[in-house]
C-alpha cells in the first residue's frame, strides 16, 4: 500500500545477484513515483533515476542545474513505491569528494540500489551534445575512492561514468574506465559509445559489470536487448523514454483540447479511472481504513454507575 514491503537491503541484493547471474537487466527511466510502479508491473529488472529527467521536469536543462537535494529526494519517492532496484544519476557527484561522499550516503538514505557518477567537469553537460570536457584521470578517481569509502552497506552499487569517448576519442575511454574499475568501481558506463564494435570493445576489454544507455536521438545507435545481451552488457538504460512518450502525448492532447474546445476526442486514449486506482491500490487503502479509522463509537453501559 503505502511503500514496497522489500527493504532497501534486499533490492541492492538482488542488484548484485542481477549483474552476477550474467544475464541482461533493463532499467527504464521512472518520470515518476506512478511511472515506477507501472515499470514494476511489467516485468523489468529495475528502475532509473534520470538527471536528465528530473532537471527537464523542473523545466530547467540537463546542465548541472539541479542539487542533490533534489535528486536524492526524487530517487526517494521513486524508491518507496518499488521492489525494483533503483539506480540513480549522481552527475558528477554534487562538488569535491567530500560531496561525492555525502551523495553516495544521501542517496542510501534515499533507498536506492546504486549510483553512477560521471569524469566530466562540473558543470556538466547531456552525455549525447557537444561542448562536454572531462576533468584529469586523477580528479575522477578520487571521486571514485570518496564514493566507495563513504558507502555504508556494500552491495550499494558504484557505477563510474566516462564521457571521454566523445572528447578524447575510444582507446582514452576504455583506458580511463580500466583504471576507474580498479579504483573500486563496480560497474562502468561508457557514455555515448557508437555501435556495437564499440560496446564490444568496451566489454573485451574491462571484466566489470557494463552499462549501455539507449536513448534516443543521441550519438549511440539504438540496439535491441538481444543484441546487447549478445554483446556482454549487464545492464541498459532507458532514461528519457517514457517522459518524451508522455510529453507528446501532453502536447497532442493540449492541441486539440485548444483547437476542440473539448477533450472528448481524447478520452479513449487516456488511461481509465479504474485503472489508475488499480495501479496506486485505492482499494488496498480503503481496506486499511475501514479496518482501523472507520469504526463505531462504542454505546455507553446504561448499567455503569
């Protein structure tokens, strides 16, 4: 009803028992605490907390513009309401590793599974436009050593992020993330990676768990999930999905509601009433309150003195 009964413990477990069974875990992006919920119910491994969503649901853009703050209290409410992993993106970690530690311990608190943090410079920029940098190899392990020191249950996942293949080219990228894994990285994310000899490099060359991000209109080309199973990818991201599907259904919907007059039009399209209900358990509330708050005031005893 009011959260998931499995403890953040047990979905960091099955995270790490995931990337160990060797198979693909897809993790869409959640929009929100309701969208987690219908990922859930169709049957995916886990869900993901998006930078890039919750800056573009501020209407702000993906440019370090949000806080931890904001982040960890999202990647809270998204948690709460699933037994699914949550894995969530941490940017480049909020400021100096002191901050990266504080992230790390937040977003624990927050009940997330695991984050990914990113070897660009802070402020960062969309993993997919022009214009990023990253900072020294140096800087980003020392991001990488505060985020595990500061983690306090161990199966919470560190996944390092490496934007270097669009500044400095593939062989930097693979270089940089060997070094990230043996700095204690759990997991690498190979950020904005071509095609599939590219991935397939990445995979022959770290023995770590790899991370594959499928978004659209980015510099990746769009791969299925047998392909990337066939390549060795543990686990796949769709971050900005399901709030591109829902933003233009809003905008389709906000032009004939102005052009019609009326929403009549629309209402086979929209999601049911009942199925709303059925999706946030407004029955399982109602039991809940009919067998605690709903009940008759006991009759004074007529024979009491």
């Amino acid at each position: 009803m009011l959260s998931t009964t499995a403890s953040a413990a047990s979905r960091r477990a099955a995270l790490r028992a995931g990337l160990r069974a060797g198979r693909l875990l897809r993790f869409p992006g959640a929009v929100s605490p309701l969208t987690a919920r219908l990922i859930e119910e169709h049957g995916f491994d886990g869900v993901y907390v998006s930078g890039a969503v919750i800056a573009a649901d501020l209407a702000l853009p993906d440019i370090g513009l949000t806080t931890l703050t904001e982040v960890a209290g999202r990647s809270q409410q998204i948690a709460r309401v699933t037994g699914l992993p949550a894995l969530v993106d941490a940017d480049t970690g909020f400021g100096e590793p002191m901050n990266v530690a504080r992230t790390v311990q937040a977003l624990e608190d927050a009940g997330a599974a695991g984050c990914h943090i990113e070897d660009q410079v802070s402020p960062k920029r969309c993993g997919h436009l022009d214009g990023k940098a990253v900072v020294a190899p140096a800087e980003m392990l020392r991001r990488i050593a505060a985020a595990v020191a500061a983690r306090r249950d161990p199966d919470f996942v560190i996944c390092a992020r490496t934007d270097a293949r669009a500044v400095e080219g593939l062989d930097a990228a693979i270089g940089r993330a060997r070094a990230y894994a043996d700095a204690g990285a759990d997991m690498i994310f190979p950020e904005a990676l071509a095609d599939e000899s590219e991935f397939a490099a990445a995979r022959s060359a770290l023995g770590v768990p790899l991370l594959a991000n499928m978004t659209e209109f980015g510099r990746s080309r769009l791969l299925g999930a047998q392909t990337l199973a066939n390549l060795g990818v543990n686990v796949v991201i769709y971050p900005v999905t399901l709030l591109r599907m829902a933003m233009g259904a809003v905008e389709r919907a906000l032009a004939t509601l102005h052009e019609a007059g009326t929403q009549a039009g629309l209402v086979e399209s929209m999601q049911t009433r009942d199925r709303l209900y059925e999706v946030i358990d407004y029955a399982g509330y109602n039991v809940f309150d009919d067998s605690i708050f709903n009940w008759d005031r006991p009759r004074p005893d007529s024979r009491a003195g």
